[in-house]
C-alpha cells in the first residue's frame, strides 16, 4: 500500500464525524503527524454525543457538555485547537439538506485543502477481529460530507443564502475517506502512536483503558501491510487542478474537431479496426 508523503505547503484539513471519540479510534494518528508538519487541523463533529451512554442514571442532557470537553482535551493532545460542535441529536441523523449546507458554510469558511469524513458506503463490516454494523450517524454524516465537498462547497448556485452571508465557493482538492472498504494509502503513525492512545483515552465516559490496546493491534496490522511498525489506512480521492475552467457558454455549438472529417468516412477498414 502507498505511503503518504508530506505536502508540500502549510494546508488546512478539515475533518469532519459524527460523535466524540470517532476521530480518536480511527485517524488520531494521522492528525498528530498532519500537525506536527505545520498544517492546521480543525474538527467538525456533526452530534452532540448525548446517546453515548446506557446508563439509566445518566440523561442526555448531562452527557453533552462532559463529551465536548473530552473532545476538547483529546484535540489537544494531538495539535488541535479548532473544534467545531454542529449539536444534531446523536443517535438520529440523517443527511439532510440543512447538514449539508452546515458542513458547506464551514468549507467555504475555512478553505480546506483537504477534508477527511467517514467512508457513507459502509453499513456492516465482517472481519477477522470482529464484526459490526455501522453506525447510522457514521454514515449519514460521511454521506452529507461527500456531497457538501461536492457539488455544494465549490458550485455559486447551491446555497445562496451561504452567499448573502459571504461565504463563496471553495474546491477541495483531496478527499480522504477514513474506515473505508478499499484503503489505498497508508499514514504512517509509528512515531506518534502514544499520543493517538492518549488521546483516545481521554473520552473517559466512554472507553476503558484496553480499548487502547485494541486499536494499537488494529495500527499494528494495518502497519504491516505498510511495511511500518504503526499506521492508519484512508481510500484517496484527489481532485487537483490548477486551475478553473471557464464554463462552456449556454448554447455554443459543437467544435470542429467533435465532427467526423472526410478522411474518416471514406475508410471504411481503418474504421473496422478500431472496433475491435
Ligand atoms: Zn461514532
């Protein structure tokens, strides 16, 4: 599997989850390492987290301003002093319109050079470690990302109300997706794998100390197919362009070179050829 390589530049990267605590189990790592390189990280997290207990004791209410602060204290220890809390009911979203115009202000806002979210395409998982099925929040989260870095982020029609309020459009270039079916890049987290587990275990109202070493053996063997001692794995999507287009004119005809020419039609062999 490739191996990342740094940027070139300082960038902004956005990420964007559903609850507190997603981001620790999965791509801690990475933004430690995207930190520590001098580019600004900042979080969006979509719920409130107040599903996060079974406990009849504790109410919803209770849960939501415990959760913010671990989130908080966990963004720290990796580099992160931008967190952003959207407030949708945890437990209950969908990808609604409203969502995605929400992560779209906050693209136009910030001008990330890349955004990572949760892999939408992912509603159970079976493998050697254990199974699951995945978090609707997880997904529907991922799903209002996607479609806020496109269409809505980069196109001047979607949204106006983003407009009035200043916000113009922005192009994400890179796109990766976390917990994703077909990883094509490893982030190698080897040096940085302490501050990962730290950070993870600073949701105290929700892990206890082993889940820890879980995900150590989980970077442990995404890092062998790496070829590192520890990594994290993302599918890529990359959109790079240097610049954009002008659009093509309501209306404009066809160009020459879209019509057959006379050379063409009367060679009715080298035709043939090229269907084969
Ligand atoms: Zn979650």
């Amino acid at each position: 599997m490739e191996l990342e390589k740094p940027l070139a530049s300082p960038s902004t990267i956005l990420v964007v989850v559903a609850h507190p605590d997603d981001i620790e189990f999965g791509i801690g790592g990475s933004v430690a390492v995207w930190t520590d390189a001098g580019h600004t990280v900042v979080y969006c997290i979509v719920t409130d987290g107040a599903a996060g207990s079974n406990d009849p004791n504790v109410t919803r209410e209770s849960l939501i301003e415990r959760r913010r602060q671990e989130q908080i204290n966990a963004a720290v220890l990796v580099g992160v002093h931008d967190v952003r809390f959207l407030g949708y009911p945890d437990g209950m979203l969908q990808p609604t319109l409203e969502l995605r115009r929400d992560i779209t202000r906050l693209i136009r806002e910030l001008k990330p050079y890349r955004v990572i979210l949760m892999d939408p395409t992912t509603i159970m998982v079976k493998n050697e470690q254990f199974d699951y099925i995945n978090h609707p929040d997880h997904r529907a989260a991922g799903e209002a990302a996607l479609y806020a870095v496109f269409p809505s982020a980069e196109t001047r029609p979607i949204f106006p109300e983003l407009l009035a309020e200043g916000y113009e459009p922005h192009h994400v270039s890179e796109l990766y997706i976390s917990f994703a079916h077909q990883p094509t890049l490893a982030v190698d987290i080897s040096s940085v794998i302490d501050r990962k587990v730290a950070a993870l275990l600073a949701h105290e109202s929700q892990l206890i100390a082993s889940v820890g070493d879980m995900v150590r053996g989980w970077d442990e063997q995404a890092g062998k197919e790496a070829g590192v001692p520890y990594a994290e794995t993302f599918r890529v999507l990359r959109f790079i362009r240097e610049e954009t287009p002008s659009p093509v004119p309501i209306g404009a005809t066809t160009t020459p070179e879209e019509q057959p020419t006379d050379e063409s039609q009367s060679s009715p062999s080298k035709s043939a050829s090229m269907m084969s």
